[in-house]
C-alpha cells in the first residue's frame, strides 16, 4: 500500500506554481522572451524533480532523505542553470 505523505499536494502545487513565475515576466516585461518549447522542457524538468523527490521520500533513513533531496535539488539547479545559458 502506497503511503501518501502530506505534504504531496503542496510539492506538486509549488512545482506547477514555478511555471507561472516566467508566465507573469513576459506579461510585465520584454526581457522574458519563452516559446512553448521553453514551457515544455521546464513541464518535464519540474515534473522530473516531483518524480525524483517522491523516489526519494521512500528511503528509510531521514537522514538519507535529506541528503538525497539536497542532492536531487542541487542537480536540478545545475542543470536548469547551464540549460538557462544556452
């Protein structure tokens, strides 16, 4: 039986919330300049750090989990940053 964590909701909620920051800076500026293939591979990337998060949240020590998170954010920031350069 799958456990559901209760903070779930919330995790995915901010992650679909982190697309509507570039939304809300094309409208208020001309700097932000996002495709919809922009959207799209942020989509997968946030949908792939909810997924990794979640595979992470099972492991049984707390410790390990917060070492594991911390890990999986800090690649997510790498990546995001050197696709941002590009």
């Amino acid at each position: 039986m799958m456990q559901r964590t209760p903070f779930r909701p919330w995790l995915w909620g901010g992650l679909a919330g982190l697309l509507l920051i570039p939304l809300a800076g094309m409208q208020l500026s001309a700097e932000v300049d996002w495709t919809g293939a922009d959207f799209a591979l942020a989509a997968l990337l946030l949908a792939l750090l909810g997924l990794a998060i979640e595979a992470v949240l099972r492991l049984p020590s707390a410790a390990l989990r917060v070492t594991a998170v911390t890990g999986v954010v800090a690649g997510f920031a790498v990546l995001w940053g050197w696709l941002a350069t590009m």
